[in-house]
C-alpha cells in the first residue's frame, strides 16, 4: 500500500530509545487495537447472527428469554413458508429487471457524458461541470413531487419507467468520479488513435472503454446496491402488487406478519443474501473506489 | 487558411463534446432544473393530484409555520444530525486509524467494517426492529447481563432518536473508508519530517493527520446534513407505515412531507414543505461552507507549510 504509517504505527524511530522498552510498547498498542477491532467486528457480526437465528427459530422457542443463539431445532420451513407468505421470488425478478436497464443506462450515459468533459474542449465546460457537482447537493425532497407530477402527466405511474429512465441521463456521482479517472489517462493515446483514421467515438470504444473497467465495475456495483436498497421509488410509482420490488413487498409483508419475527428474519436474510454475495465479490473495488473518491478539493 | 482550418476544428470539436454531454444536459433540465422551478410553482397551489392545481398565494406557507408537527418535524431531523454527526466522525476517524495499520489481517477488518455500509433498506430496518425489542430483542437481553432494565426503545419518545443514530453508526464504516482514502493520502515526507523534529505521537496526529483529513471531514459534514433531511426508509417502516412514532418523536422531516404528499395527497403543502427544508438544509451547507477556509486545508496550501522547516 505504500502508505505513510499512521499515528499508530511505529517507524524506525529518529532517536532510539532504549530497545526492549520500545518492543513492550509496540506490543502493548498492537494488543489494544486488536481487541478494538474484534469488539467492533462484533458489533458488526452480532446482528447478522441474531438474524439469522431468529430465521430459523420456531414460533415458540424465539420467544424463550433468555434467547438460544443455535435453535433447536432448526426450522428450515421458516424460509420455504417466508416463500409461501410472500412471492418472494417474484419481488426478486421484478428488482432485477430494473437492476439491469438502470445499470445499463448508468454505464452507457456516464461513460458518455465523462468522456464528454474530459477529452473536448468546448465552450462554457467549466461552468457546466461545476453545474454537474452542484446538482449532487439538491435534496431529493426538493424534486420528488414535481418529479412525480411529470410521470404522472407521461401516463408512466405504475410502469418502471420512472424508475428506469432517469439513469439514461447521467448521475453526477458517477460522472465526476469517472472524469478523474479519465483525466489520468494520457492524450497521447487518443491522440495515436486519431492518427490512425479512428473517430472519437471508436478511440472511446476501442482505447477508453478498456481502460476505464475498474471505474465501470465501481458504477456497476454502486448502482447495484443502490437499485437494490431503494425503498422510496417503488413505494411512490408502483400500485400492482404484482410489479412490487424486494423492497416494497418487503414492507408489506412487515405489515402483515408483524409479530412472525421468525418468518420476517427468514425474509430479510433471503433479501440480503443477494447484496452479500455481490460484496464478497466486489469488495475491493466498492472500498478501492470509496477511498479513492478524490476529496482533494 | 491555417486559422479558419483551426477554428472550424475547434468547433468540430465543440460540437463533438456538447453531442457527448447531451444526455446529461437533457437530464440536468429535465430532472433537476424544471422540477426545483416546478417545485416551487406548486409550492403557491393546491393539488391534490386528482384536480389540477390552482393557485393559493401564501396559504400553504402559512399553514407550514402554524403546524406543530413541522417543528417536531425540524425537530426530530436536527436532534438526530446533532447526535449523529459527530459522533460518526469521531468514530469514523477513529475506526480509519487503526485500519490504515499494517497488521495482519487488515483486509478481513477492513471488509467486515464496510460491509454494514452496503447494505440498508428494509430489510435492515425489520432487522433492528427485532433487535431494539424491548422483551425479546438482543439490545436489552445484553443490557440484562449487566444488570440494566432496558427500555422500550421503540415506544419510548426519549429513546427514539438514539435508536436511529446507534443503526447509523453501524453503517460507519462508509465514512471509516473515506478516512482511510484521506489518511492514505497523506505525503509521507510530512510525518518524515515530523519525526525528525522529535514531534511525539499526539503532534503528529493533531499538526499533520487531522489537518490533512479536514476535506473528508469537510465532505462528511455536507452529506450529513443533506444525508439527515433525507432520512426515511428505517423512520417509515420502524414507525409502522410512516406513522409518528411514540409523541411522534420518529417523525423525520422526510417522513412527513412524504405522509403529506403520498398518503394525504397535500401536494402543495408537501411542494412548500420541501422547499423550506431544503433552504434549511442548504443554509446550513453554506454555513459549513463558508467555514471551510478557517479550517479545511487544500493541498495548494500545504506545499507551503509543510515539507521541511
């Protein structure tokens, strides 16, 4: 990582002190920061845990007190019935369908829209990029009810296209993060392709597109669990039960088994599973890719 | 002929660019400028979705400022960014200390912190309901080890708000990352020469670390604010449905200017409701804004202060 070594850490120290003192001290703040982070990780663990013990509790043993960590027995018609309550697996094509067209609008438009800012010289750029960074900024509160009057007027309400279509058009997130990565890629290289008798947009498609995967993977899986963990967007456009995304259907079956806790976790370790997978595949670029968001000012 | 050929490149150019940023330019007027004017239009009309607007005047902001569940409202939302806000910094920072370590196992640390970050929604929100149980849940079963009644953290007005900041704070690791991009940032020759100055742990951190991590504090500042006036998924399903809450102490602000516009259908109200919060919540973005050169420190300003004096 070749990092400088944080205020923890100890370097070859400028004035010795004496040796086997300096050893103690080392070990002793290792030690401490070792604990800490396996208190903290349990703070992180325990909840899934719990989660998913209650998942497979039966009706009268989840509510022995104190609780069971390991239920006996394991209820694994927990799920199968979470299944039965719900249509789960609906809710789940249904999200993904819109996973799909989002990510692909979000990829193909700030691609686009990046490559636009960053490669062309035109005038006002300036201006309009710090308009992209700015419209970060505008609460969402501030858009919803126009936004919904807009679908409503297209005749788009209870469709997703409302949840769909906007990504066509860029993301100011993205676009800013994807602009900083472009700006790192040398002229040069579009400057061979054009030599070569390519159009901007094959030098985009041939040259850039390859070199920007890394940023393109950290779209892909933002937008992922971005789609994946929206609640408000069904809840405001979609009416048919039938059209309902994870997330709504999963509200609803809140409302409707409130007390079940056994079911409700089966249901909500079913719904995370997919956001764990792709984490424990996406881990390094989701946390390479925060860290690198570039807050240099 | 050499300029004219130059010019008409340049303008080849131009064009080429303005093409690519179309979609985004469609977008920016379409999704962001006609709504935040359109917004503020309806702010000045009654709508109720199925008759078309017609104008109010002041009405709706004047009912705003009378309503006492807009003040619990503010309330709610400014207790929680009050509590939350340092509270993830501090921890954030705290938690990015010791993950910029080289020790073994880091990656593990490092990925289990983040992950709480990625996934929030609904299911997480059913998740710590069962959790803050007040007979069955793991927060009181553990506060019982230890001998501590615990409260009915749901049902309980005093307790309502510290529940959702405890579930934000899970979610720390999102800033703890951010952090650890600063801290990796940080040129080496800073500490380097620190050290030859004999500056002691504590110096180091509070003359060169905190300094130089004032941009993500900066960033985490504005998006927390902004980040509190949208709270709503975990308030509409805790409370049951986008209720209150206990005295309605979970009515977040966008808990209730949804409730006003999706369920009572005040669109208006909900248009003026919204603007007024996102005034307040830009003010306070420009306060912290405005602060920033007192105590956000810029590369620029850096490679005059630091390196070796």
């Amino acid at each position: 990582m070749g990092t400088p070594s944080s205020i923890l850490t100890t370097d070859e120290p400028i004035h010795p002190v004496n040796r086997s003192t300096r050893r103690t001290r080392t070990f002793v703040a290792r030690l401490v920061v070792y604990l800490a982070m396996i208190v903290l990780s349990l703070a992180v663990l325990i909840p899934f845990i719990w989660m998913i013990s209650t998942s497979l509790k039966s009706s009268s043993t989840m509510w022995s007190f104190p609780p069971k960590w390991i239920p006996k027995p394991f209820e694994w018609k927990n799920y199968s019935q979470a299944f039965h309550e719900v249509p789960l697996a609906r809710y789940f094509g249904n999200t993904m369908i819109i996973e799909f067209f989002v990510i692909l609008g979000q990829v193909l438009s700030c691609t686009l829209i990046a490559y636009g800012f960053s490669r062309f010289r035109f005038r006002g750029r300036e201006v309009l990029f710090m308009i992209v960074l700015a419209t970060m900024l505008i609460p969402q509160q501030v858009t919803m009810i126009p936004m919904f009057e807009m679908f409503k007027w297209l005749g788009w309400i209870n469709t997703y296209l409302p949840l769909t279509v906007p990504s066509y058009f860029g993301n100011p997130f993205y676009i800013f993060m994807m602009r900083q990565f472009l700006q790192t890629i040398p002229l040069d290289l579009d400057e061979a392709a054009k030599i070569d008798g390519a159009n901007s947009f094959q030098t985009l498609w041939r040259i850039i597109v390859p070199l920007l995967r890394s940023s393109i993977m950290i779209v892909i899986v933002f937008t992922f669990t971005d789609v994946y963990n929206d609640f408000m967007g069904p809840l405001i456009y979609l009416d048919d039960p039938n059209k309902f995304t994870l997330a709504v259907g999963l509200e609803n079956f809140v409302s409707g088994f409130g007390t079940e806790w056994n079911l409700l976790m089966a249901g909500s370790t079913v719904a995370l599973l997919p956001l764990l997978i792709l984490y424990y595949f996406a881990q390094k670029q989701l946390i390479g890719g925060i860290a690198s968001m570039g807050l240099k000012g | 002929m050499q300029a004219t050929r130059r010019s008409k490149l340049v303008r080849n150019e131009g064009l080429t660019g303005y093409l690519y940023i179309l979609p985004w330019i469609i977008g920016f007027l379409a999704f962001s400028a006609f709504p935040i004017l359109d917004s503020l239009y309806l702010s000045f009309n009654h709508w109720d979705i199925y008759q078309p607007p017609h104008w109010v005047g002041l009405a709706n902001y004047r009912l705003l400022f009378r309503d006492p569940l807009f003040y619990k409202s503010l309330e709610v939302t400014l207790t929680y960014s009050a509590m939350y806000i340092p509270l993830s910094l501090v921890l954030g920072l705290l938690i990015s200390l010791m993950l910029n370590l080289k020790i073994k196992g880091i990656g593990i640390f490092r990925t289990l912190f983040y992950l709480p970050s990625v996934i929030s929604g609904v299911a997480v929100s059913m998740l710590w309901m069962w959790i803050f149980n007040k007979d069955y849940g793991l927060i009181n079963y553990l506060l019982s080890l230890v001998g501590i009644k615990g409260p009915d953290w749901l049902n309980n007005p005093h307790w309502i708000v510290p529940v959702y900041v405890i579930m934000g704070l899970w979610g720390v690791g999102g800033s703890a990352v951010l952090f650890l991009g600063g801290l990796q940032n940080i040129p080496k020759h800073l500490y380097e020469a620190a050290q030859i100055d004999g500056a002691s742990v504590w110096q180091r951190f509070w003359k060169i670390t905190l300094p130089q991590l004032t941009p993500t504090i900066f960033f985490l500042l504005l998006t927390g604010i902004v980040g509190s006036f949208q709270v709503f998924t975990s308030a509409y399903v805790i409370n049951g449905r986008g209720a209150g809450g206990p005295d309605n102490a979970g009515l977040f602000y966008m808990l209730y200017l949804f409730n006003q516009a999706f369920q009572q259908y005040n669109m208006g109200y909900a248009s003026a409701m919204a603007w007024i919060g996102g005034l307040i919540s830009m003010i306070l973005a420009v306060i912290v804004y405005r602060t920033q050169n007192k105590w956000v420190y810029y590369e620029a300003d850096l490679s005059n202060k630091g390196g070796r004096s």
